[in-house]
C-alpha cells in the first residue's frame, strides 16, 4: 500500500470515528423515523397509482365486453336484414372486442392481485413505523435516563475527591476547637469573675443539697437505716463578755493592703484571660 493509500484510508478512519462520535442518537432516531414516515408516503402513493391502474383494468375490459355484445347485437340485425356477409363482418369485429375483452380482464386479475399484496405491504410498513416511533421514545427516554445516572456518577466522583473530604474534616476540627475554646473561656470566666470565694460556697452548697436529697431518697426506698431522732440540744446560756476592742489603726492598713493585693491579682488574671 503506497503512502497516499495508507493516508486516505488514515483519513478515512478519522473522519468516520468523528462522525460515529458527534452523532446524537435522539436526532438520529427523529431523522430516522422522518425518512420511514417519507418513504411510507412515497408507498402510499405508488399503491394509489396501482389501484387506478387496476380501475382502468377492469373498466377497460367491461367496455371491450360491451363492444362485443354490441357487435353481436348487430350480426343479429344483419342476419335478420339477410345480408350474411355483414353478419360475417360484424362477427368478427365482436371476436376481437371478446379478445381485448379476455386480456384486459386477465390483466386486471392480476393487477387486482398485485394491489391486494402492495396493501398488505403498506399495512405492514405503517405498522413497522408506528412501531419504531413507539421504539424511539423509549430509547430517547433510555437515553435520557443515562445521561443523568452519568451526571449523577460524575457529580459523584467530584465529591470522591479525598481533597474536598479533607476540606470538611479540617473544617469540622477547627469548629470543635472553637467550641471548646468558647467552653473553656466560659468556665474561666465563671470561676475567676466575682468574688470566687463565694462561687466555691455556692458550688459546696448545691452538692451538699444533692447529697441530702439522694440520702433522704434512699430512706424512702428503704435502702438504708432511717435517719436517728435528734436528741434535744441543752440550753446555751449566753454570758455577756466584755466587747471586743476595735481595730487599730495598723492593722486596719494590713487590712487594706491585703484587700488591695486581692483586687490586684484578679486584675491581672482578667487580664490574662482577655489575651
């Protein structure tokens, strides 16, 4: 194969594989069913051309019968006019007219004949077009059906891609670390804001009434001893002391240096809690 063969047919090849590929089956199947439903018409009317030919078959020979009864008709009046040899005659015109007669009608058996098998075909050809309009909208809905499970697998092999995972779980851990920054600041606010002594009270206190409910509870089901009846507590007497002296004036300043180096520290702890 020469070098101009081989690249033709190179051409060849790559002109067919590029039609084979832009070819869209959905215009494809309408096109197709255009050209059946063209050809149909075209069948339609070969088959309409048939039938008026059988028409002009079977009036062809009934008029040829007529010419020969007529003729006949005239033989008769001949012989009974006495003139023989015109009857002669006129036998013989109506042995032609019986021939025209006898092959116009073969003639039209056989294209009656013909016209029964065209409309047998036509039928079968319409049923076979209907069929693939029915065909072709279920391949186009076959199609189209496809075409979105393709869109839906592409779509879901972007969402695949390791990196937009990665993207949501780096995400998801920075919103935990907030949350608990947030949560942490909030129990360092709690604890270091106010006067904390009293915060460690109030905590005391709530789980000191939670320990007193489970304990009575449990009096109540039975699970432990019931609480002993409280004996009576002996009078106090009170004895009037003498009254406490006031402070001096030293340690009134102790006092205020110690107040002063506790609003301090928490200053500074506020402050290290805002950085």
């Amino acid at each position: 194969m020469g070098i101009f063969a081989r690249l033709a047919t190179l051409i060849k090849s790559n002109l067919n594989d590029l039609i084979s590929r832009s070819e869209d089956p959905e215009k494809m199947l309408n096109q197709v069913v255009i050209d059946m439903s063209n050809q149909l018409i075209e069948a339609k009317k070969q088959v309409a051309v048939s039938i008026a030919d059988e028409k002009r078959l079977a009036k062809q020979a009934e008029q040829e019968a007529a010419n020969a009864a007529e003729w006949e008709r005239r033989a008769m009046l001949a012989i009974k006019a006495g003139d023989d040899n015109l009857a002669k005659e006129a036998l013989a015109r109506k042995k032609e007219h019986d021939q025209l007669a006898a092959s116009y009608k073969d003639q039209w058996q056989k294209q009656k004949q013909a016209v029964e098998q065209l409309k047998t075909a036509l039928r079968l050809l319409n049923n076979k077009i209907e069929e693939a309009k029915r065909k072709k909208n279920v391949l186009i809905a076959r199609k189209k059906r496809a075409e979105a499970q393709k869109a839906i697998q592409e779509t879901l092999s972007g969402l695949n891609n390791a990196s937009a995972f990665e993207t949501f779980d780096r995400m998801s851990a920075k919103i935990d670390q907030i949350e608990a920054e947030a949560e942490a600041a909030g129990e360092i606010q709690e604890q270091y804001t106010g006067d904390t002594l009293a915060h460690r009270f109030g905590q005391l206190e709530a789980t000191q009434g939670a320990e007193d409910d489970l304990m009575a509870l449990k009096r109540k089901m039975g699970v432990v001893p019931p609480e002993p009846p409280k004996e009576a507590a002996p009078a106090q007497v009170r004895v009037a002391g003498p009254a406490p002296a006031p402070p001096t004036q030293a340690e009134q300043d102790e006092l205020a240096a110690a107040l002063a180096e506790l609003e301090a520290e928490e200053q500074r702890e506020q402050a290290r809690m805002k950085r």
